[in-house]
C-alpha cells in the first residue's frame, strides 16, 4: 500500500496525488483508504507507526542489566535490518517529506511520539525519571543522525554502523 | 500582544477565541494581526522565534574556545532571565499549547528550527558536521528537559538551574 502510494507520488508529485488515485494504485476504495489512514499525510507514516511498535517492544524486551542508552540503542538495532532492505524506498519516502513542510510537521510528531514512547518503556524499566527522558532523547538524536548520514550514503554501509557511529559522535560530543 | 492574546484564551478557551478578538483585546485590527502572525497558532510562538534569534546570537558570541556542547549551553543561559521574569506566562501558555495537538505541531516545528539554527552556527563556528549535529540535539533536549522542569517547580527555582541540571543528567546518562 505505502509502496503503491510511493511510487505513484515520486511519479507525479504529492500535490498531484489524490486519494482516490493512491486507492485505485493499491487495489482499493477511497472508502477503504480512510478506512486504514486519517489523511492522505497517513500513507505515508504507517511504516513509522510499525517502526514505533517494533522498537518500543524491542526496548521492553532487551536485557534488563543495560544501561538505558544501551538499552535504547539495542531497541533501535532490532529495526535496522528492516531499513537495510528497503533503502530505496525510504529515500524515495525521505525526498516527498523534506520538499512538503505539513509532511514535515507529521514527521516531527512522530519522532516526538517514539521519544515519549521509549521514556515510558525505560521507566517501565525502573529507570528514574530523567534519565528516561534524556536517554530516549538523546538515543533518538543519535539514531535520526545516523538514519539521515544512512540516506545520504553513496558507499551503502548498513543503518546499523551508521547509527552506532551516531551514538559514538554523540558520546564524544558530550565528553568534551 | 501575546500577553493580550494569552489573557484572552485562557480565560475563553483556545478553540472559543477569534483572531478579531485577540486583534481587540491588543488594540490593532484583525488586518494588523495578519501582518505580524501567519494564523493564529503564530500568535503563540512570536515570542519563540525571538527566543530562537536570541540563544543563537548569543551562540555565534560565545567565546571561541568553548566544546560545543558548552557552547550550546551557554547561549541558552541568555535566555534564562527573560523566561524567570515571565514564569507564570510560559506555564499559562504551555497548558494551552499542551492542550491542542495542533498547537504541539507547531511547538515541534519550532524546537525544529532552533535545533537546525544551532547546528549551523556551531558550524560556522568550526566545528565538524556530525559534532554540530549532535551537541544542538543533546543541547536542545537538555534545555528542554530542564524547561519542563522548571514550569512545574512548585519551589520556583530558576531556569538556568534546572537547565543545568538537565545537563548534568545528560552526562550521566551518556557515560553509563
């Protein structure tokens, strides 16, 4: 469905794109679509609403002697392989978002939504409150970091190394 | 004028306030207000893009020889005073803002742009890409963490020592 939708907007534009015509592309009703998505911005975020799922349950489920951030960056590492095979479609996704800014605004809150989500998880994990919050935040900063360098890499190293280089950058920068 | 608007949602409501009446309540008219505010949510983080034009003035001054990440605190410490001075306004405009998701779009959209201010000023500072990057995402997300704080202290200690403090926990949670 996300690829359909995808595909038909790298061809024509966003704005060009209606409804109906993504419907159609994926073998479904106007009706249907709304059915699945609140808005046409939707189609375009239900693969970060499943990468939300995956990785908070991740987070949950890692070893419970982690540090947070280790803990965070593990979470993250269960949905790096999925990234890895689907690296032109995310470019393809990542080129209509930075071009529209209402794209851009539902992208912020979703990154705001995983932040808010992973607290919660590590309190779930006997993490005092604001090691929580800067855990998370700071796992998620390092983590965009590493996705976008990841989007950009002409080399195609995986997400894997670039979100832990992430993470490294993100230490150094702190230590000094 | 913000003052005048937030007087007037708060006691009417966000969604119950007209943009003519916020316009009355300043004394300008409605075609005033739209040469000064977008839409209405802009009436909201006017004093926000000054607080953005603020903290990275004072980055791009602070004395050369700073990390980054101390630098990036330090340019938000110019901005402490302003908000002590105005406490019971920012937690007044926050409950509104904390009330309407359309409102928070908004907010991150803004948290957005003085990270990616940050970023470019510590650039042109000299420091490297993926330090840059990094030591605004960790700068900003200590600040506001710190900020959160700080609205909710019911002893009323300053801003600048929550964002502090907010700092430190940032430390702590990186070096474990």
């Amino acid at each position: 469905m996300q690829r359909a939708a995808l595909e038909l907007i790298a061809d024509r534009g966003y704005d060009q794109t209606t409804v109906a015509e993504i419907a159609v592309a994926a073998g479904l009703t106007e009706r249907t679509f709304f059915r699945y998505f609140a808005d046409k911005r939707e189609v375009l975020f239900a693969s970060q609403d499943r990468f939300i799922a995956l990785v908070v349950d991740a987070l949950i489920a890692a070893p419970p002697d982690l540090a947070p951030l280790e803990a965070v960056v593990t979470a993250f590492g269960a949905s790096t392989t999925w990234f890895d095979e689907r690296r032109a479609l995310a470019q393809a996704r990542q080129g209509v978002i930075d071009a529209h800014p209402d794209l851009q605004e539902r992208e912020l809150a979703k990154i705001a939504k995983l932040s808010t989500a992973m607290t919660q998880a590590l309190s779930d994990r006997g993490v005092s409150e604001p090691q929580a919050a800067l855990a998370a935040a700071a796992g998620v900063a390092a983590f965009r970091f590493g996705f976008a360098q990841w989007l950009a890499d002409a080399d195609g190293h995986d997400l894997e190394s670039h979100v832990l280089s992430g993470v490294d950058e993100l230490r150094k920068v702190i230590a000094i």
